[in-house]
C-alpha cells in the first residue's frame, strides 16, 4: 500500500506532507481497503471521521442506531445497502444488479425503514446512514488496535 500527501514548495513543508501521507495510509486501511494508492486529497469524509473523538461516534451510533449495532444486519442486507449505493440510490439498477425483482429490493428498503427509521430511497437519511457506517467500521478499527 502507498499514500501521498499534497505537493510542496518548500522544504519546510516536507514534515505536514509526510504527516498527511501517515494519514492516507491509516485512513485507506479503513476506508478503502480496496485501493493500493491512496491520497491524502481524495480522502474525503474518510478523513474527517479518522479525526473523531470515539466518544462522540458512539454516542452517534447510538442516535442513528437506537442502541443497535451495524453489525447486527444480516449480509444479504448489507449487500444490498452497498449496492444501493453504488448505484447512487437508485432501485432499479440495484435491483438489476443484485438479480432481484425491484419489489423485493422495495420491501427490502422498506424493512430497513422500520427497523432504523431511516428510509435510504431519501438522500437525507442515505448520508446519515453511509455515514453511521463509516463510523461504524472506523470504531471496529479502533477497536481491533486496542488489542
């Protein structure tokens, strides 16, 4: 795996762009385990979730959760939120992805909706939901270090 920070001008620059490629690196371990070059620029909400205080992403979980744990959804549900997002939130092509019928991907959704009180098709409860994940996974890490 490799990180990049951002480019410099001056030697004296050397040391924050060293300290933001430390970051990518620990941030694409989390985050995007899937890619073998990571920059520091193209983190995204990665970085700012990295930044986190674990209180305050417990106390977040908690809130989107209602005292559940993300890791309690079964896989074909996760499988599916990710799809769903891939997709950009959009219900057919997920569902012609998955190789589901776009009613079951609907009923789906809308079990999700009842459990969590989210309702992924709305952008608003998507982000916070996406979000609550990247918390959630950011945590699990955290988590796995302390041991």
């Amino acid at each position: 795996r490799v990180a990049y920070g951002t480019v410099i001008n001056d030697i004296k620059e050397v040391s924050r762009s060293y300290k933001e490629a430390k970051m990518a690196l620990d941030v694409g371990k989390i985050f995007y385990a899937s890619k073998n070059v990571i920059a520091y620029s193209n983190l995204g909400i990665g970085r700012l979730i990295y930044q986190l205080p674990i209180p305050l992403c417990k106390m977040f979980i908690r809130e989107v959760f209602d005292g559940k744990s993300p890791d309690e959804f079964d896989e074909e549900t996760l499988t599916t939120i990710n799809k769903f997002f891939e997709n950009s939130l959009n219900v057919s092509e997920t569902s012609r992805q998955l190789y589901i019928h776009r009613n079951t991907l609907v009923y789906r959704l809308d079990k999700l909706q009842k459990s969590t009180g989210l309702d992924l098709r709305v952008f608003e409860d998507a982000i916070t939901f996406k979000i609550a994940l990247m918390v959630a996974k950011y945590m699990k890490y955290m988590e796995s270090l302390d041991y």
